[in-house]
C-alpha cells in the first residue's frame, strides 16, 4: 500500500466532515448531553455522529481495509491479530474538552501496518486546523484558509517546553520530565499535544496514565513525520494491535537530550 499524499487527500474530507457535525452539536443551544460508557468515560451524540461519518468514509473509499473505531463494536484479539493493514479511529478526542465547550478537542485517522503507526491525520474543528503526516510525506499543518505548511520538530532547542494535559497531569509524570532541560509547561487537551510536538511550539509530552490506541495512533504518525521521537516510557518501541488496546506511557520529545 503506498502511503502517498494522494492517499491521505482522500481521508482529509472525511475528518472535515466528521468535525463538522461535532461542530453542529458544539454550537448548539443549550447543555451537551452526555452518557457514560461501561468504562466511565463520556460519550455524546457528536462521538456518536462523527463515528458513523468516518466508518462509512473509510470503507467506502477502503473496502478491505477493517476499521477499529472508540466508538464501534468491539473487536477481539483472535479476529484483529491477523490484519496486516486498519484504520485506528478516535472519533472525537478530547471529549471532556468538547463538553466544557473547550476548543482543544480532535478528530484522530491513523493507519496502522503491521503493529507501526504509519499514517496520522488530526482535525481540530474548532480552530479549522488540519494535520497530517507519514514517513513518505512529512508533516503537514494547514490552518483555516491558509496554505499547507511543513511540520519540524524543533531539534535544537536548549530549553524546553513540556506539554501536557489539563486533566491527567500527576507528580510522576513531573519527576520524570526532571530529566529533560524543562523550563516552562504547557497545557492543551486532546492530540493536539503531538502535533504541538511535531511543529515545534513544544518539545515534550510525556504521560505515565492510561490511553487507548486510538488517543495515540494518529499522533504518533504526524509527530514523527515532524521528525519527533516516540518510545513507551522504558525506550521500548511503541506499537499496536495488542491483545488489549490500553497503552502504556509513553514519552513523545523533539530530539535526545545532549
């Protein structure tokens, strides 16, 4: 499967329209109404509308590719393993974001191949800002009309800007950015922390809670397109399609320190 631009221009108006019906609800009148999930995390009718929008998208224009979606039926492991190519959805990132009517909430498409997030594309409605990026294409940052611009991870700096949740921080995750020449932190929600990684206006984001694959997939592609480093917080590679789909923590940085 070649992983060219013109592969990710297809996807590109299936998150638009996915974040325009999150918006739809954004903008309306009134209290969100949310549900609670079995595993006691919101849900509300623009999770639900964005889902269908992208698993109709990604299936029309990619029928044999399976698409394993926060939102969709679950998957077991047994049937899951033996795919060699899926869409990893997140249909709306940041949800708790979107609720208190906070403008850091996403939509995340990630293909992954063989356990490697190789494709990310991030939409971040509320500010009309697009990403994108791969191995083959780079990373790429397109805010409302402007033009495209070329995502880099800023290599070089000497002081350093973590990045990190409004929601989840704790004092682990403070302890070990003591190894990093940390000056000034940063909150945002959602993945908008990578791509805030990938284009160079932070250099690190590490979280030691728990996330799904689908919170990470897309994010890790773009950041890395952008030239940032990934590992799970021991080093070890970051990978997919594990018997369970929490993840564990991770560090996402510009570069190596020294």
């Amino acid at each position: 499967m070649t992983i060219d631009r013109a592969l990710i221009e297809k996807i590109l108006p299936v998150a638009q329209q996915a974040g325009e019906a999150i918006m739809e609800v954004y903008h309306s009148e009134g209290r969100i109404h949310v549900a609670v999930k079995d595993d006691r995390t919101p849900l509300t009718i623009a999770d639900k509308a964005a889902h269908t929008i992208i698993a109709k998208g990604l299936r029309d224009l990619f029928p044999g590719i399976p698409v394993l979606s926060e939102e969709g039926a679950a998957v077991s492991y047994d049937e899951r393993k033996n795919w060699d190519y899926y869409w990893c959805v997140d249909p709306l990132d940041g949800t708790k974001e979107f609720i208190h009517r906070r403008d850091d909430f996403t939509v995340n498409i990630a293909l992954i191949h063989r356990r490697h997030s190789v494709m990310g594309v991030i939409y971040a409605p509320a500010h009309d800002t697009m990403y994108f990026g791969s191995e083959q294409t780079g990373g790429w940052r397109k805010k409302e009309d402007q033009d495209w611009q070329p995502l880099f991870a800023d290599k070089n700096a000497k002081a350093w800007t973590a990045i990190g949740s409004r929601s989840h921080a704790s004092e682990e995750e403070q302890e070990v950015l003591k190894a990093y020449p940390v000056v000034k932190t940063i909150a945002a929600g959602s993945s908008l922390k990578f791509c805030r990684v990938a284009e160079g206006s932070a250099h690190i984001y590490y979280r030691h809670g728990p996330t799904m694959e689908w919170d990470t997939a897309a994010g890790q592609a773009i950041a890395e397109a952008g030239g940032a480093l990934m590992t799970g917080a021991d080093g070890s590679p970051f990978l997919y399609n594990k018997p369970s789909l929490l993840n564990g923590g991770f560090i996402c940085r510009a570069g190596n320190v020294g």
